[in-house]
C-alpha cells in the first residue's frame, strides 16, 4: 500500500473527537471556599465577567463552588479572587490532560472487549454501544426485558429504554432509574448499565433479585440525552446540553434538568433564560423531545410509579424534595427514612460517604428539574436525584477505573430502595372480599397478618363485638361499604390498634344504633369515612341521623384523627353547629369533608376547633352562607395550615342587584390575602343573592400561596373591568360560565400579575378583544400558560398580536364567538396541541392560519388538533387552496370524516369527498361559459356603443323621421299654404330664385315661399320664416359653401330640424347646388351631416340630361300642387299668399328670361308695389 494512502486510511480511522474535539489545554478546576454574602455576590460576577464554567457548587447557603477557568483568564481571575480575599485551591491542574487519560483509557477497554466480547459494563460506552447492548439483552433475556424507543431527538437519535420484569396478572409497582440527562457526567450511564447488569445476571440466581423482577416492573434509561451526550463524545467532552437549536440565537442546547414543567422559569439559581448559558431553561416549560418523550411514559404509568431516582455528578448527595423551594414534600420525613437507609448501604459497601438532604440545604436550590416534576405531576411517590462520584478531585473527568466500584455502592442503595418497594407495594397481606355476596358474618379465616381487609358489598348484616379486634390485630385499613349492617357499638372496633384507614359507608345505620363512642377504641385511627342515607331515607329523620354522626366526634377526642369524611348522612336540612366539634380541639383534624347532606348553614365559629386544618370541602349542599364575612376572612388568616377551601355545586340562586366593591381609590390598595391557602374551589355555586362588580380591578399583596381558583358557574362577579394583580403562584383559574363583562386589561402575566398562571378558562363570559386600547399587550409575559379557553365570549375579533408570548400554549379554545376572519400570528405557539375555532362564522380556515399551522409542522414538527366544526365552510370555486390544505392535513382536522362544507352548486358535501382537479374543471368551464355570454354581450353592447356615438346624429334624425311618420300617418291633407319653402344664401339669388322657383312655379304649378316674393315688409325676419316653414307641406335647403356660412340659412336648418323633432313633420328636401366634395368639412355641421347620411338628397348639374332628372325627381318629393283657390292666411299673417300673378310673372320670366340675349339680373321677376 502507497505511504499517503495508508496515512490517508489510517486518518479516516481516527474517532470524531480526536479529529476535531474542543482543546482543553491549559485550563484549570479550581474550588472556591465562600464566607460572606460579598464573596458569593462577588463570584457571580466574575464568573459573569470571564464567562467561567460552574462544575458544581454545594450548601446553603453556597459556600463552596468549582470553577473551571481557561488559561486566557487564569491570571485575571486569581486576582479578581485575591480582591475579594476569596481562597481557591486547584483541583486539576490541566483539564485536557486529564481528558487525554480517558481517552487514553477508553481506547484501551474498547480494544480488549473488541477482543473477549464482553459486556460494556465497566466503561464509558458510546451511544451506539449502549444501543447495541441493550438490544443483545433483550435477545438473551426475551422473557423479562422490553427493549424500546420511547422519542426521537433533533438530530434524529433514538431515546432507547428498558423495561425489566416478569409479565404478571397482578399489580406490580413500578421503579423508574435514568442517567445522562447531563451529557458530560459519563459516570451517569456508565452506573446505570451497571445496575441493568446486576438486575438481569441475578435473575434466578439471587433470590432478592428474583423477587425484584417478579414483582417490580424496572423502567431504565441509560442515556435521556442521546444527542448531548453524543456531541461529548465526539467534539467537547464538557458538554452539558442536549443539541437544540435555538431561534434567534448562534448557541445551541437546552439543560434538560431545567426544562420541566415543574416551577419552570421560577429561580435564576442554576437556571437562565440565556441560550448560550450551560443552564439554559429553554423557551418555555417541557419544549424539549427529549422531556415530552419521557413524560408521555411517565403519563401511561403514573398509577404505578412509586420510586422515581436520576442518576447525576458529583458532589456523592441524596436529594430529596423540593429542589425549587426549602420547603420539603408531605411526606418528607418517610422519603428521608428511605435515604438514611440506602446511604447507609451505599456507605457500607467501600465508605463512600453521601450526604443526604433537600437540595438548596445540600447543594444548591434550582427549579424545572425531573425530580420536581416527577413528585409533584408524575405520581412518584418517592422521588430522588443522586449525584454520584466524587467530591470533587476529578469532577465531571472520573476515570473509569471507579466505574465499577460506583456501580457496587449505588447498587446496594438501590436494593435497599427495591426492598421498601416490595415491603410497601408488592408483598403486601391484602384481604379483598369485595362482592362476596351473602357472608353471614365477618369471614374468620383470612390470614392473622392481614392488613387490608375490605368487605364492599358482601350484604353483611352485622359485626359482632370484638371479632375485628381478635382475628385481625394487624389491620391497617378496614373497607365495609356497601353492606346492610344497621348497628356499630364502641366495642365493634376494639383491639383494632393498628387501624390508620375506616370506610363504613353505604350501611343502613339505625339512628338509635349509632354508639357515639364507637371510634375511642382505634387509638391510631387517622382516615374515617362515612357514606351512607341510613334512617336518613326515612322521612323526618334526616337531621337526627346527622346529628347522631357529628355526635360520634366524642370518640375522637386526643385522638390520631386526621381526615372525616360524611357522605349522604341526610336528606332533610342541617345545620352544623359548633359544639359538635369541640372534642376535636386537641386533634391533628387535616382534612374536613361534608358533601351531599344537606347542609344549609354552619357554624364558622367550629373553626375555632379545626386549628391544624389543611382541607375544607363542604360541596354539594344547600348552603346559604348566613355567617359574617367578616369573621369568616379572620379564621381564614388564624388557619395557617390552611390549603384548600372547596364549596362547590350548592344552592343556585339569582338576584339582579350589582354592588361595586371597591371604588377607584380603594382598588389601588394592595390587600392581605391568607397567605396559605393554595386551592379555592367555588365552582357551581351562588351563596348571595346579587353579583359584584370590580369595575377597577383589585390588588391582593403578593405573599399568598394560591395556585388554584375555580368560580366556573357562580355567577358571583358582574364585572372586571381592571387589572388584577398579586397572586403570582397562581397557576390555575377556572372562571367559565358567569357572565362577567371583563376587561382584557384583567389578566396578564407580567411582574406582579399572574405570573405563574398555566391554566386560564374564561369561557362563556363577555371579553371584548376587539375593544382592546391601543398600546395595551393582552396576555403579556405569560410564558406559562398552556390552556386558555375564550369560548362563547361573543368575540368579532381578536388583536394580531394577542398571543405573542404565550409560546407555552398547548391548547387554545376560541369557539363559539362571532369571528369570521381572524389575522393572528401563532407560529410562536410551538407546542400547541389543540386548536379549536369551531361555531364560528368562518367560510374558511383563514390564511395566516394555515401557513402558521404548516410553518409548525414543518420547522417543529409539531401536528396541531384543528377544530373547525359547525362553522359555515364553503367549497366554492374560489376555495381551491383551502380545501387542499385541509385534505393534506387531514389527520390533524377534529371530525374530519363527517366534516361538511357548502359546495358551488349550493348543495352540502362531505370536504373528504371532494375531488379538487374536477373541480377546477368544473370551475373553469363555468367561469368560461358564465364569462362568454357577459363578455359577448358586453363585446356587442360596446360595439353598438360606439357606432351609435359615431352615428348619433344619424340615429337621432332616423329616430326623428321614424317618430314623424307615425305623427304624420293620416295627415297628409294637412293645412298648408304653400307646396314648399325655399331656403337659399342671399349669394344664390340668381339660381334659387330664377332657375329653381321659376321652374317650379311656372313649369310645375306648385306655390312656393321664398323670403324675396312673400315675406311682407316690415316683418320680423323670425315669424316669417317660422311661419313660412309652419304653412309649407316641404322646406327646400339649397346647400352650397354659402348657405353654410349664413347665420340665417344655419337657423333655417335649425328650425325645420326642430319642426322634425317638434312635431314630427318629415318635410326637408335637400339639394346640393355645389357638389359634396366641394363642401368644405368644418361648414358641415352635425346637423346637416346626420342629414345627409339619412336621407337622399338631390344634386344639381348643369348637364341637361342630369337636369331632367334632377327636375323629375324632386317633383316626385314634393308630390302633387296644392290645389288653387283660397289661402288660409289671415291679414296679420307675416306671409304674402301665392297669387295668380306671381304664377304669371314666373311663367313669362320662364318665356323670355332663359334667352340668352337677356341678362338675368336685369330680368324683372319679383313684384313690387306698382305691380
């Protein structure tokens, strides 16, 4: 082989972080020992300042901290700690080296195990190596092991778990281990396969193993951070992140241990809001795939999760609950007991010593951690995180020679943990006799250890005095429900010292039969429940039945009692009084619960009795709260335990009064709130007669504890109308169905308003968005919030930006309000889940909508639940992109087989059914057909436009014959005095006068007017021509350039076409005395042009022949002569009539005038006064 070619092999051999991981040359890990509050303030600074990496920090408060520091900054960083007389001392002196040892190490165990194919167990394992190793394990051991992927991560790595334990019928506890959740801790998943090793080898072969698998069910995780912890392997050993990318920022990855929902966001402590910090948050609370993989698990076996433990480095802690806060769980004192234990085994094994406690006692506070989460949401009953390995002289950088050796000690802590699970959940004396029907008595032959016994609806009729006590001393909890015993003494419980739980509801107790000391011989009793009508059925009898119950609290005096519970103790009305509690005074009463039995008022005073009490549930009762107020607030305060205050579904009643509570200057005011209380629950119930308002919102101070409100259904408050703002843990707030007008300005999340709200129902009321003020940010800063219900609140619109910091939304309802196009920007809603617009008015899924929805599934592959039912959707032609888009994503459309929409011929289909390419086809022929005949028809209508525009006065002198001749029709004898008038130029005497009138006067007979021979003198030039074209059947015009330059012949021609229009008379005869071509175009007026298109015209020649023509043609217009004989003007007609004279002068001008010796000037033709 070629030298550059083996070179080139061998570089290609080379692992990833050799070629190109993160240098660590010259950096240092020191620890910094802190006495004073200056000192701890003047490290965040430096750290800050020289960007140092915190390796680990531990007590509270911190008074020691490891520091990881590059050579740049080493100098600068010592006297910065010299300044503040801060001592340091190195506890590696060059990080890389000490990576090159591993490396070193690593390279060395994976070529012997290459060699002999042994396990992982014992080394740091890559991630396909532990894949494939968990893969192997569940091939050799199919019968005990699940091997699966439980979610995919950003760069596409499988998260693999393993599900040890034998399949059995019955309950099996279940205990959940996961390691490398920090990618840089290595000993995490390294100390995990170990345990799987330790669980699977010694199957059948150790019996307390045997039993851990037969009756545990083991969920483990090796590597919850795939992508992190591959990045650590290959490029930067010191990685702590998973590898997300970040929008709008260069750093990538999310600490994982900061990203549960569980007071997410809540501290800066450990935890930061900067994407470059090691301990980014994240977004908001669960983004990560990593921690929805997890907790969808976690959801599906919550029930039977018991032991929650999150393997960690270092420091050697066993943390218990809260990370977030130094209070500790409920039941702290029990987790810690289990602690002790397993630490103590965990010591005993090589005298590692781990310190056991809360984190911010031992470690350092920090919230949206795993633990948290798992306790409070999850169902784990016991939840640990266990940071490993070692104090603090290798760090993150534990060589793998101590591999095993933690894998030893952490194992036997966990078998220790294994056993209490067995012990507690697994190998329990359980008697359950439940349904048994007809058992005579109390079944005697149950094993002696028992401790559970139920007895539900074994139709027992009764309990013999002491029998309990005899054969079951060991009893914890005693279930005799459903059965018909009628009689309980005091000695029907004696001997039963060990009794925590007594269920003895849905028994028909006599009320004479009910020993009121019946409970003084359990002196451990802590849980009594009684559920039952009894004698209460009976009609009358319900308030003795109740009050015999209450009476039994005498049994209870310095007792262990912590809960009572009544359930249908009566069906008449009750009043609880005070005295009935009085021997409560001196025990530790937590939790007091009365439902259904008709209670209508009680005593607040009995709280003076209750001082330990945690829990008050009086719901479904008819309470009619009489009490003050005022002194109901004052126990409030007095009850520090106080938690939970539930009064839910009483009496419903309704008042039309509104009361303002605070006025404007009262409302400013901040208010004490009872700082305990972390639960109201009013639901369903109106205990006042009228509502109130709070037009200007109202102020509580900040120190409560209150987390959950539900008012849904009282219809208590009319009105909101401003800000409300103290109760920043609150997380929950159901406010449906009341009615109240309220403000957007009401509920927002920034500093000292609802910070923490995560849950926010406002459904069926009145909240206005589209009344939002300019420059008012509805819903700022809540981060948090992950359920928001606006339905049914009568909403036109919504502002665009009215979601743009609810990036944590999983779940937004916007039914059942008035909107039919909304413009929003959601693409900021990451992990929104549900999506529902349905009862709207929408016609379609608006567009911004859309692109949002696909913008999230394709940059967060995230599928939002779209419900758009009973929303007038239309499939039109004009819908083509919609219904595409809704066939596309269909799987994520709410109903969408049965979902209908109208389609473009009216008629209403199912949206699946709809082919879209028929469609367009459909749409085009119709668009064609529907635009063809409009287009056309408007084609013609322009067309004939024009062409009427062009002809207008062509028309318009056609229309005016038309209409003459329907005038005319039948009036052809009409009353005229003359055949025709003569229109000429004073220029064309000569002709119009000696060759056309002579002509037709003398050769033809007709009687003509001409302005010359029969206007009268002294006559307004004006009636006699409208009088000469009035009494003439025709009006000639003699058309030459001088006739169009005369004013007079232009009004001539004006008037006659008005008597055309007028009155309907066709009478214009044309001649053209010069021909058209000659005409000049300007003289041609509009009028005169309609003329000539319209009518024929008659052109005179000086050819003979033509001349015959010309003479015969226009005789054949002007018809006939008017017969002779008496004219019809009268004296002060302006027109001299036709005589016989004139007839005879024309005829002799016609004789002799045509000669040519005679000049035609001279020719005398007109008369005159003489004649």
């Amino acid at each position: 082989m070629r030298p550059d070619i083996y070179l080139l092999f061998i570089f290609l051999r080379l692992p990833a972080y050799i070629l190109c991981s993160k240098d660590y040359a010259g950096y240092k890990v020191i620890r910094v020992n802190l006495t004073s509050e200056l000192q701890r303030k003047a490290i965040v600074n430096i750290e800050d300042k020289y960007q140092l990496d915190r390796w680990a920090s531990i007590g509270d408060p911190i008074s020691v901290i490891d520091l990881c520091i590059g050579s740049d900054n080493l100098h600068d960083v010592q006297e910065a700690l010299e300044q503040w007389k801060i001592h340091s001392s190195i506890l590696i002196n060059d990080v890389q080296r000490e990576i090159d040892k591993e490396k070193s190490k690593t390279r060395q165990r994976r070529d012997l195990h290459k060699r002999d194919d042994e396990t992982i167990v014992g080394k740091y394992a890559t991630y396909r190596e532990t894949l494939h190793w968990m893969l192997e394990l569940s091939k050799r051991y199919p019968n005990i092991t699940q091997v699966g992927d439980i979610g995919t991560t950003e760069e596409g790595r499988q998260v693999t778990l393993i599900k040890i334990g034998k399949p059995q019928p019955f309950f099996k506890p279940i205990v959940w281990i996961d390691g490398a959740i920090h990618a840089r801790e290595w000993i995490s998943p390294a100390t995990v396969t170990y345990i799987i090793d330790k669980l699977l080898k010694g199957y059948n072969s150790d019996f307390a193993i045997t039993d851990f698998i037969d009756y545990i069910d083991w969920y483990i995780l090796p590597i919850a951070n795939p992508d992190g912890y591959v990045y650590s392997h290959e490029q930067d050993r010191l990685w702590r992140k998973n590898r997300a990318t970040i929008n709008g920022s260069d750093c990538r990855g999310v600490d994982l241990n900061r990203n549960w929902g569980s007071h997410w966001g809540e501290l800066d402590i450990a935890s930061s809001g900067e994407p470059c910090n090691l301990n980014y948050r994240g977004p908001y609370a669960d983004s990560e795939l990593e921690v929805k993989a997890i907790q969808r698990v976690i959801q599906n076996i919550q029930e039977s999760l018991k032991v929650y433990i999150t393997l960690h480095s270092y420091t050697q802690k066993f943390l218990m609950r809260w990370s977030h806060s130094k209070t500790t769980a409920p039941d702290h004192s029990e987790s810690e007991r289990i602690a002790y234990i397993a630490t103590d085994a965990i010591e005993a094994v090589h005298g590692t010593s781990y310190s056991v406690g809360i984190a911010p006692d031992v470690l350092y506070a920090y919230s949206g951690g795993s633990p948290d989460w798992m306790k409070e949401k999850g169902g784990a009953t016991y939840s640990f995180g266990i940071e490993l390995r070692d104090s603090g002289r290798h760090g993150f950088l534990l060589p793998a020679d101590q591999i095993i050796p933690t894998g030893e000690e952490i194992w036997a802590g966990i078998e220790q943990i294994g056993e209490e699970v067995l012990i507690k959940y697994a190998l329990n004396t359980d008697v359950l006799c439940d349904g048994v029907k007809n058992l005579a008595s109390l079944p005697l032959d149950c094993p002696t250890n028992t401790t559970r016994l139920s007895l539900v609806g074994c139709r027992l009729s009764k309990l013999n005095d002491g029998d309990l006590g005899k054969h079951y001393q060991t009893l914890e909890t005693l279930n005799i429900s459903g059965n018909n015993i009628s009689v309980l003494h005091n000695a029907t419980f004696a001997g039963l010292k060990h009794l925590h739980v007594l269920n003895i509801g849905d028994n028909f107790y006599s009320a004479t039969e009910l020993d009121k000391h019946m409970f003084s011989s359990l002196p451990n009793i802590r849980h009594i429940e009684v559920t039952s009508w009894g004698d209460a059925m009976k009609r009358g009898t319900g308030r003795i039945v109740a009050k015999n119950w209450m009476n039994t609290f005498s049994g209870l005096e310095k007792s262990t009692i912590e809960t009572i519970i009544f359930k249908h103790i009566s069906k008449n009305p009750v009043v609880v009084e005070k005295s009935y509690f009085k021997y409560l005074k001196n025990s530790p009463v937590k939790n007091l619960i009365f439902n259904d039995m008709e209670m209508v008022d009680i005593d607040i005073d009995c709280l003076e009795y209750l001082p330990h009490l945690e829990v008050v549930d009086l719901s479904t009762n008819t309470l009619e709260m009489t009490f003050s107020y005022f002194k109901m607030i004052i126990y409030l305060y007095k009850l520090t335990n106080l938690t939970d205050v539930i009064i839910k579904d009483n009496v419903m009643r309704h008042g039309s009064v509104v009361d303002e509570i605070l006025t404007k200057e009262q409302a400013m005011t901040f208010y004490q709130f009872p700082k305990s209380i972390q639960l109201i629950d009013f639901s369903g119930s109106i205990m006042t007669l009228g509502s109130y308002s709070f037009s200007y919102g109202f102020r509580v101070r900040s120190d409560n504890q209150l987390t959950k409100v539900d008012m849904s259904g009282m219809k208590l408050v009319h009105n909101i109308g401003g800000e409300v703002l103290g109760f920043v843990k609150l997380r929950e707030i159901h406010f449906q169905n009341n009615g109240c007008e309220i403000s957007p300005s009401a509920f927002s999340c920034r500093n000292g308003a609802f910070e923490s709200i995560q849950i926010l129902d406002l459904s069926y009321n009145y909240l206005n968005l589209s009344n939002v003020e300019n420059g008012t940010q509805i819903l700022e800063n809540c981060t948090k919030l992950q359920y928001l219900d606006v339905s049914h609140n009568r909403m036109n619109s919504i502002p665009p930006s009215a979601f743009k910091d609810t990036f944590g939304l999983r779940t937004l309802n916007l039914s059942g309000n008035n909107l039919n196009d909304i413009i929003m920007d959601i693409k900021n809603l990451v992990v929104l889940e549900t999506f529902n617009i349905s009862h709207n008015k929408f016609q379609m899924v608006p567009k911004c909508i859309r692109d949002d929805l696909t913008f999230l599934k394709q940059h967060h592959n995230i599928s939002v639940k779209l419900d758009v039912t009973d929303n007038p959707l239309i499939c039109s032609c004009h819908s083509f992109d919609f219904i595409e888009w809704m066939q596309v994503n269909s799987k994520d459309i709410h109903q969408w087989d049965t979902l209908r929409c109208t389609y473009y011929n009216d008629s209403v289909i199912q949206m699946r059914t709809i082919n879209v390419p028929m469609l367009r086809i459909t749409c085009v022929q119709r668009l064609i057909f529907a635009g063809t005949i409009p287009s056309g028809f408007l084609i013609i209508v322009i067309i004939i436009t024009i062409v009427c525009y062009r002809r207008r006065y062509k028309l318009q002198y056609i229309f005016l014959q038309l209409r003459a001749a329907c005038r005319h029709h039948g009036k052809e004898n009409a009353d005229f005095d003359f055949d025709a008038f003569i229109s000429y130029s004073s220029l064309d005497t000569s002709w119009g006068k000696k060759t056309l009138y002579v002509n037709l006067v003398a050769k033809f007979h007709y009687k003509i007017c001409i302005d010359d021979i029969n206007f009268k003198p002294g006559t307004e030039i004006v009636a006699a021509i409208s009088r000469a074209i009035a009494k003439s059947n025709k009006v000639i015009l003699v058309i030459t350039q001088n006739f169009l330059r005369s004013k007079w012949c232009t009004y001539e021609l004006n008037l006659v076409t008005g008597e055309l229009a007028s009155k309907g008379r066709d009478c214009i005869l044309l001649i053209l005395k010069e021909p058209l071509t000659s005409l000049p175009e300007e003289l041609i007026t509009d009028t005169l042009r309609s003329l000539l298109d319209t009518r024929i015209y008659l052109e005179w020649s000086d050819d003979a022949d033509r001349r015959d023509v010309f003479w015969r043609k226009l005789r054949d217009l002007l018809g006939e002569p008017l017969p002779r004989g008496e004219h019809n003007e009268q004296d002060e007609s302006p027109l001299f009539p036709q005589t016989i004279e004139d007839e005879n002068l024309a005829q002799h001008f016609l004789a002799h005038g045509q000669q040519p010796s005679i000049n035609d000037d001279e020719t005398p033709l007109l008369k005159t006064e003489d004649n």
